[in-house]
C-alpha cells in the first residue's frame, strides 16, 4: 500500500500516475475463471481504471483462463459489449459515461484467451511455456478449486520464483467455512506457495472509506487520545443490505450471514476500528497489529449471537418472497440472512467495551458504519431540549457506504433563553472533497498485489485466528440446530437484535435514520 494512494476522486485527463505512485512493475496477470462475474463486473473495470490512473507497466498482459470453449477474439467481444454496457447504468458498480478508446484499446491489445482446466497440471505446464518472467495468477472462481488450483500450478512448475522474478497467487473470498477448513486449505495451499507469494482477499479492505479508518486514527492527533475505554460506551458496526440471496442459493444456503460477512467483512472492519497503532505502516506492521487485535477477541459465546431470517415483506415498496419461498432454497431451510452479535475485546484498551455486530439480507436500507459511541459527561449540567431524555452521547460514525465520510455527533446549546441542548452534527463527505471517478474498490487491490504489497490482504493467522472467534457460535448452531427468528423483509431486523442491545442497556443506531 503505497504512501501517496491512488485516489478514487482525483483524477487527471492524462494517464499519469499520481505523484509518487510508480506504475506496477511488468508482469503478467492470469485471471482463472475468465468468464466468471468477478472478472467481467470488477476486474476488468478495474484493470481499465488502473490504466486511466497510468498505473500499468507498459509490458503488461492479462490472460483470461477458463474452461469453456471460447477464443481471444470472442472473449474479448464479450468484454468490450460489457464495458459499453455499464456506459448506460448509472447505477452499475462500475459506471462511466464514456469508454476511453485509448484506454481499452491499450488493454485489448494485451488480453488473451486461454482454455484450460486449471486443475490440470499438464495442460498448465503447456500454458507455462507461453509465459515467463513475474506472473500473478488470479483465483476469481469458485472456493472448491482454491486448493486444486494452486496444487495443480506447483505440480506445473509455475509458481517456482526464477531468476528474480515474481509468482503470485491470489485468493479470492470465501477462504474456508470454519476453522478446519481454513486451516486445511492454508497448510494445501503452504505446502506449494510461501506465504509471501499468497494474497488472500478481502474486499471491503479495497474500500477508500475502510482504508480511512487507519488515516483518520493514526494520521490526526484529536482522535486517538480518545479512542479508549476510558471515554467510549460501546461500538457497533453494520453491514446492512436491501439485496436478497438474489441467484446466489447454491452457495448462501451453505454459507448463510455469519460465514458469509462476520470473520471476514465485519472483522475487518473491526479491525480497522480496534487495532493498536502499526509500528511502521509495513504491510507485516500492519498485519501483526491486526493479529494481536484477533487474538484479544474472546470467542463469542453463543447466547450472545442472535440469528434471523427474512419472511416476506417489502424492501424500498418491493415485494419480496421470504427467504425459505427463495429459487433453491429448502423449505425448511435454518439457513440465517441475518446475524447480530456482541463482541468482546480483551485488552488494555478495550477491556468492558462492547463490540456490537450485525449485517443482514433484506434489510430497510442500505449501510455500512462504524458507530463509536462515547461515555456521558460526568456530570449533566444541561438538560436535552426536549425536557424528556438525557442529551445523547457523543457518536463518531465512520460512514463506509453508501454515504462515504465521517459523522461526529454532539451536543450544541439550542438557540434561545433557556440552556438547553440538542444533538447536532459535523459531515465529512467525500463529494465535498474530492472529485469522484469510477472505482469499483478493486483498483488498489490489484495494483498492492502487483507490486507486492500485502498490506490489504489477510495472512494465513489472520484468517484463523477469525474464524476461531466465531467457531464456538457455528458448533452450538450445528449441535443445538435452533431455529432463526423471523424478522419481516424491509425491516432492520429480528426482535432479538434489539434485546441483545437492551439487555446492556443499549440501543441500536438506527438504520434507517437520516445520517
Ligand atoms: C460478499 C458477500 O463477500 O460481500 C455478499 O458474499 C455481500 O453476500 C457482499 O453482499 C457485500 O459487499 P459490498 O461491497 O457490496 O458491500
């Protein structure tokens, strides 16, 4: 992770790269699962948006590898019509209103198209004759080929480290459904590769407002004074969602909310929020500071987990069937949309600070945030201006998406005779700032791997380590098979979610609520 970022909001007409950034150094990049969604909704968009930042070495080729029957030529047509697609949405992830032809020209130019089974390790040492020097191979397919694929890659002698030159394996998401499998597919996946060779992705790590975090903490002195037990009550974080299990049944009903978005996404998140200042921002500095804040978390005990799923209900005047009514989906499926959780965190720091846990499918609205929420004043010497309650505590939000920015909340005295207080707030938000330019939050992520730099990515303790966190939670689910509690789609979640939060004393940050 470079010192001067690539900035998502600024950008010149020219490709040039911004001051102190260096193009990443010439490589090859192999995409495994060419035609997947992955690569056509985010990859090559951002493979586009990197070349616009002038970020791509000249000597550069990206080679989409795939099983099915197809040619450079037709792979090529197919992502060039689905470029000019994402021209006419303006709500795509990825949205311009107009392709550089020079641009996508300089990359087409470098696309090929190879069909092979990546688990095969003779048709992969063939493939291996047509390149040489530094290559990154991109898993972008499903998780059941993570190990085959890279089994099959040592076997074809691809990932051996020639004469200075690079190899490089990503990994994309899911990385194991629980702590076996995670620690199963690490030692596979070790024996072939070390681990400095491995870049395990997260996505929301690709996110300008997640990277934040650690600027706006350890980049300015007023906040980290007070990022302590001493002056903040509880935090909570949410990953709230309007979208259902969509197309996606196959791997959700196996996979279900915790899996899917806890020890990854949310512990990210957590992360960011909680972690003690790096020594240096050197990607193992920053990664060890993170494994010590994972090792901190006490493993959550199940009757501090509360599990949901979507009924029938609408979403944003959408009707939307119940989960168990979903295409592939089991009519008595337990499989849970939604989860919510209370978290502690042993250490000098955090010791009786309540981290609070949610994200869910079918939700009300849309959001990512991060709530700090700060203690009292000692003393109220002033009353709210509605007489009725205390004036609420000082929050910080650390607005992820869709808003982008950050949100302090506090107390100002209401205009008038009477010494009175209400809550009001200060915005941060990135428009106000920054020009916005299309990102579709693979950018950085693609461009750190590159060149190397790990920052962004999970090491294999990582990974562990989260996912022992949550494992007492998915072998009493898997022992006691209770039932999820129902909550209505369009809503912000089961009843239990809000008792969670009571039992403490607590309520939830509104979700719905103007931020
Ligand atoms: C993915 C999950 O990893 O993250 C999805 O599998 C989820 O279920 C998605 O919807 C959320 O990511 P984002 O970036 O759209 O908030």
């Amino acid at each position: 992770m470079p010192v001067a970022r690539i900035s998502t909001f600024a950008r010149t007409d020219q490709p040039v790269a911004p001051s102190g950034v260096k193009p990443a150094p010439d490589c090859t990049l192999v995409i495994f699962g060419a035609h997947g969604d992955l690569t056509k909704r985010l990859l090559i968009p951002a493979l586009y948006d990197l070349k616009v930042s002038g970020l791509l070495p000249d000597r550069f080729r990206i080679i989409g590898v795939d099983r099915a029957e197809d040619t450079t030529e037709g792979w090529l047509a197919g992502l060039t019509a689905m470029m000019e697609k994402f021209t006419q949405d303006p709500t795509a992830e990825f949205y311009t209103p107009k392709i550089d032809e020079t641009v996508w020209s300089w990359l087409s130019a470098r696309l090929s198209y190879a069909r092979i089974d990546f688990t095969d390790a003779a048709a992969l040492k063939e493939f291996g004759g047509a390149i040489d020097g530094n290559v990154v191979f991109y898993l972008a397919v499903p998780a059941r080929f993570f190990s085959p694929a890279v089994e099959a890659l040592g076997r074809a002698g691809l990932t051996e480290e020639k004469n200075g030159a690079f190899r490089r394996v990503v990994i994309e998401k899911p990385f194991g459904t629980d702590l076996q499998s995670a620690r199963e597919l690490n030692s596979r996946i070790l024996a072939v590769l070390k681990e400095e060779q491995i870049f395990r992705v997260d996505h929301f790590l690709g996110k300008e407002t997640v990277q934040n975090i650690l600027a706006m903490r350890f980049g300015n002195v007023i906040f980290e004074p007070i990022w302590h037990r001493d002056y903040i009550d509880n935090i909570q974080i949410t990953a709230a969602e309007t979208v259902t299990v969509e197309s996606r049944a196959a791997f959700y009903e196996a996979t279900g909310a915790l899996r899917d978005m806890v020890p990854n996404h949310l512990f990210q998140l957590l992360a960011m929020v909680a972690m003690e200042p790096p020594a240096s921002f050197a990607p193992e500095k920053v990664r060890t500071a993170k494994q010590t804040l994972f090792e901190s978390i006490v493993p959550v005990r199940p009757e501090d987990v509360v599990r949901g799923q979507y009924a029938a209900g609408t979403v944003r005047g959408r009707p939307v069937a119940a989960y168990r009514d979903s295409p592939g989906v089991a009519a008595d499926s337990d499989t849970e949309t939604y989860v919510a959780m209370k978290l502690e965190v042993r250490n000098w720091r955090w010791a009786g600070v309540p981290f609070y846990l949610r994200t869910g499918k079918a939700m009300s609205n849309r959001i990512a945030e991060i709530v700090i929420e700060f203690r009292l004043p000692p003393l109220t010497l002033f009353p709210s201006a509605d007489h009725a309650h205390a004036p609420p505590p000082n929050r910080v939000i650390l607005n992820v998406q869709p808003v982008q920015g950050v949100t302090i909340c506090f107390g100002a005295k209401k205009p008038g005779p009477e010494m009175r207080l209400v809550d009001v707030q200060s915005r941060f938000r990135y428009p106000d700032f920054f020009v916005r330019e299309p990102n579709v939050g693979y950018e950085t992520l693609l461009y750190d791997c590159l060149c190397g730099d790990a920052t962004l990515f999970q090491r294999a303790d990582n990974i562990e380590t989260a996912w022992a966190a949550v494992e007492p939670v998915l072998e009493n689910w898997q022992a006691e098979r209770t039932a999820p509690e129902l909550y209505d789609a369009g809503s912000a979640g089961p009843r239990g979610a809000d008792e969670l939060l009571a039992r403490d004393g607590r309520k939830w940050h509104p979700i719905d609520g103007e931020i």
